[in-house]
C-alpha cells in the first residue's frame, strides 16, 4: 500500500523510446514529431477500440481524446472518436465541429440515417471522423448500452465506404454509472488520465478495479496538468508518486499549460499548432507511444543531470 503523502516529490521522466531520445538532443527547439518523417510502427491487432476514461470529472478526458486523435490522424492513420458522454458532450466543440454535427447514433439505431450520415469527417485531416452518440443534453435512451455500443464498433468494423479503421477512441463520461459501463464495453484497452491529484487518483483506482473487472487488461495512464513549479515547491505530487501509487504504465504526461484552455475555446486540438506547444508536443508523444504499445518512466528528478532544458519534463 502506497502513501498519499508525496514520498519523492522531485520527479521527471525518461523515455524508453528512440524518437524520444532524438527529440531531447533537438537544443531545447519546439519541433513537431512528424519532422522525422517516419510513421510509428502500429502494433496489435486493428482496429484498436480505446477507451478514455478517468472517474473524476474534468480531469483531461475529452482534451485527450481529441488531441490523440488527430495526432494519430496525422500519423496517417484512420480514426473514429465516439463521444461517449451523452447528454454533456463536448468533443465536437473541442474538435470545433459542433456545426456538423447533422445526425448522432440515436438516428442511426432508430433508422432515421445510415451511419456514415452520423460521422463527422474532419475537414483538416479526413482520416479523422467523429461520432456523437446523441443531442446535447439529451438522456440516455432506455435499452441503450454496451450491446448497442458494441453493434456500433461492429458495424465500423464491417464499413464498406471508408474501411475499417485503425484506431477507435471512446471519450467516456466522468463516474461509474451506466454511461461509464457503455463506454468501456466493446474496448480492449484502456487509457486512464488523472491530475496529480489525490480525489483524480482515488478515482483513478477504483477505475482501474472495475476496468480490469470488465476483463481490460491494457490500462496505461496519462498524467495531466503536471506543474514542475509545484513539484520542486512539494505542493504537487510528482508523476513518480502517482505511478507508485496507480501502479500502471505511463503513456504519457502533460503539462499544465493555458494553450489547452485557449485551444478548447477555439474549437482547435492543440496538436495542430504551429508552433507547437509543449502540452501539444506531450499529447503528440503520448499518441505515438499508443501505436506502438510503448511506455515511458518517471524517474526523481535529482537522478537527472542538470541544465537539460525544459525537454527534460518529457525525459531525454
Ligand atoms: N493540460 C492542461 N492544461 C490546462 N488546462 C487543461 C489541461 N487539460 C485539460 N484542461 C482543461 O480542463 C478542462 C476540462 O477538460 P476536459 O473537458 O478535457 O475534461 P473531461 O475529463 O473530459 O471532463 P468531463 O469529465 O466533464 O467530461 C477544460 O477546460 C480543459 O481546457
Ligand atoms: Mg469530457
């Protein structure tokens, strides 16, 4: 049993991945990933049905959701982002394609549309398709559960138009209810982000409990809203100790940063910004780590030779 009180708060990360190690020795420059014009290597079977879920609420689900899949989209492969969270959705305002948004899975299953009507075809990368599962602030419909969420990862599957594609991502709703058991039914893998935070981590581990339950296995953690600042000043758990305490595998870790606050009211993932941006640049990490089933580790940050240069928050 792990502590809650921070036990080594002075914590960064290490890679365990080449890309990484080229992007460190960049001198401190913002460069995207893509500068090293090589696709990651897709491991495991496809399509991979990813599930993002957190307990908590507001803790970065929809934010990664969204921000994974257009990296992954810009990697090159074909992506469906459900959103999962009826009645509160949100991941077309962050996607900025609320006005799209013509027909949602409701339709589909009342025969009113075909699915490919309810997908959500991004203009900058058309690879990139969304799909809502019902109108804002509408209830879950009596009947509907993981059995229709699994009909409908099935029926992308099978789709004739588009193909099947590589990556499904379900952006799940905050708590353990029924929208919760929807969401997590038809993956088999699960991305869980937390904040460094004891209420997010608590949550976080019954999470876990009831993911592995459902029979998940492949549960990796995202780490967000890491603020070094209070880290070193011991008013923030340091990423190490939410491993310990979690004790899941780390895809990634994202900063606090205000360019996500200003990038979800603009409607425009923060993986597209050019520059790119540090919380951009750890998502865009975090997505490459998930195609090829890759980890990264958090170490103390005192074991870390200094003057590294703010590249040192993603290891290096
Ligand atoms: N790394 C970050 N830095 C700064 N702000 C962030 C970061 N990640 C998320 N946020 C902000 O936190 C808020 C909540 O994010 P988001 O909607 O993605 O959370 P959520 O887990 O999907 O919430 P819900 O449980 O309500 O669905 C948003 O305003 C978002 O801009
Ligand atoms: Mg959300």
């Amino acid at each position: 049993m792990v502590s809650l009180q921070p036990s080594s708060l002075y914590s960064s990360l290490t890679p365990s991945n080449l890309h990484n190690k080229q992007l460190s020795s960049k001198k401190y420059a913002i460069k995207s990933l893509l500068q090293y014009n090589r696709k990651p290597q897709l491991a495991g079977e496809t399509p991979r049905v990813v599930v993002i879920t957190s307990g908590k609420g507001g803790v970065g689900k929809t934010t990664t959701t969204a921000n994974i899949g257009l990296s992954l989209a810009r990697f090159g492969f074909k992506v469906v982002a459900i959103d999962a969270d009826v009645g509160l959705r949100n991941l077309d305002l962050l996607l900025g394609l609320e006005n799209r948004v013509n027909y949602t899975v409701i339709e589909v299953l009342n025969g009113e549309c075909r699915l490919d009507q309810a997908l959500v075809r991004d203009k900058r990368w058309s690879n990139f398709e969304l799909l809502c599962i019902s109108k804002p602030r509408s209830k879950l419909p009596l009947g509907f559960g993981g059995k229709a969420l699994v009909w409908l990862v099935d029926a992308l599957k099978d789709r004739q138009d588009g193909g099947c594609p590589d990556f499904i991502l379900i952006d799940c709703p905050a708590g353990i209810d029924a929208g919760f058991i929807t969401a997590i039914t038809p993956a088999n893998e699960a991305v869980l982000v937390t904040t460094p935070d004891i209420t997010s981590l608590r949550d976080a581990d019954r999470v876990t409990g009831l993911l592995e339950c459902d029979g998940i296995r492949d549960i990796k953690m995202i780490v967000n809203r890491v603020r070094t600042d209070m880290i070193k000043g011991e008013d923030m758990m340091s990423v190490l100790d939410v491993q310990e305490m979690l004790g899941l595998p780390l895809l990634g870790v994202i900063p606090d940063d205000s360019e996500v606050i200003r990038s979800t009211n603009r409607g425009f993932p923060l993986v597209l910004n050019k520059p790119p941006t540090l919380a951009g640049l750890a998502f865009e990490q975090a997505a490459w780590r998930l195609v090829e089933q890759d980890t990264m580790q958090a170490v103390l940050l005192h074991e870390q030779p200094k003057k590294r240069g703010f590249f040192s928050f993603f290891g290096g």
